[in-house]
C-alpha cells in the first residue's frame, strides 16, 4: 500500500495534475455552460396558425420527439465555363425539418385542432402558414437569443402502428427571418425582435 505522498508509476504529482488542468484550460474557449444539451435548442410554433407575431400562443415542440434537426439543405450551383474556370452560384438555403412522431394528442389544444384541420381536410397555402420560433439557450440568464420566421406546415400521413394515432409534419422555412431575443415567464417566450 503507497504512503500519503507517495507517486505510483503512471500517476502524476499533485503539482503536475495542476499544471496538465491549466495548459487544457488555457487551450479551450470560455464556455462557462459546456456542452450544450439537446433541450439548449427549442422549436415553438405558433397555435394560432398566423403570421401576427403580436398574437401568437406558441406552443413547443419536443413530446414524443427523440431527434430533431433543422436540414438546411445548401443550395449551390457549380458552373464550368469554357475557360476550364470553375464558379460557384449560392443559392442559399431552403431550411425544413420533419416532426415523425407527434401523436395526436387534443390536449395541445389549438395546434392538435389545426393539425388535424389541415390533415383531414386537405388544406393547403395560407391555411398552413404559420411562424416558428428557434430558442438557443446557451447562457446561464436571459434574454436568449431567438429567431422567428414564417413557415408551411404539412402532415406527411395520418395513422400510424400501434400505440397511438400519428400525424408527422414537415415544417418548411418560408422567408421572412427576424432576429430577436426571448425572455421566459413560466415557461412562456415572449420575443423582442432586434432594432
């Protein structure tokens, strides 16, 4: 058995732990979070189903849902002209991400009733419109950064297997992107766009 003081063959010093911990420090950027959890990042939508930023009754996203991620599907165009000249075109992006497991639940209210408003009767357009609103907390107090943007949301089925009545959506980014930021009031984002 080693005495108090006593280094096995393979372990540092007490002082040379220390100076290993501060070299890795100094290396590493300040993030006094670390690494963010998944919850770090929320979607809301708007119940209302309105692009009225003043009225919306957002309503988040995440029961049920194991995975999600906005695809941002790059547009870009690669020219190559006569000269053996190579040119890039971007064309931006054409954001979108798919909801495969809400299950139709009437105890989310106004959006459960316009989800299956726009299922069952087939809606399209307008009747699809709504806002998104994109929360990154990644600091310890708020405001938080947010952003909101119009987008279409689609159910891509109705049904499902046993267990409960599915309807998965697309939400697709439809323009109009303004940056802001949220505070929380039991839970409920209020967003300020920025001036």
């Amino acid at each position: 058995m080693p005495e108090e003081n006593e280094v096995l063959d393979g372990e540092n010093t007490p002082e040379e732990e220390n100076e290993n911990t501060n070299e890795e420090d100094n290396d590493m950027p300040d993030t006094p979070m670390g690494k963010l959890e998944r919850s770090a990042l929320a979607h809301y939508l708007n119940a209302n189903f309105n692009t009225t930023l003043n009225s919306a009754s957002w309503s988040i996203i995440g029961a049920h849902v194991a995975d999600l991620s906005v695809e941002m599907n790059p547009n870009t165009e690669t020219i190559k002209n006569i000269l053996d000249e190579t040119n890039v075109i971007d064309n931006g992006y054409e954001p979108a991400f798919d909801v495969d497991t809400y299950y139709a639940d009437p105890s989310n209210g106004d959006f459960y009733t316009k989800l299956k408003d726009i299922a069952m009767n087939r809606k399209k357009g307008d009747a699809c419109r709504t806002l998104v609103l994109e929360v990154l907390v990644d600091k310890t107090t708020g405001p938080f950064d947010a952003w909101v943007e119009e987008v279409i949301v689609k159910p891509n089925s109705y049904g499902g297997a046993q267990g409960g009545v599915r309807i998965p959506y697309k939400v697709s980014f439809a323009g109009n992107r303004v940056a802001g930021t949220v505070t929380f009031t039991d839970k409920v984002p209020a967003f300020t766009a920025n001036t």
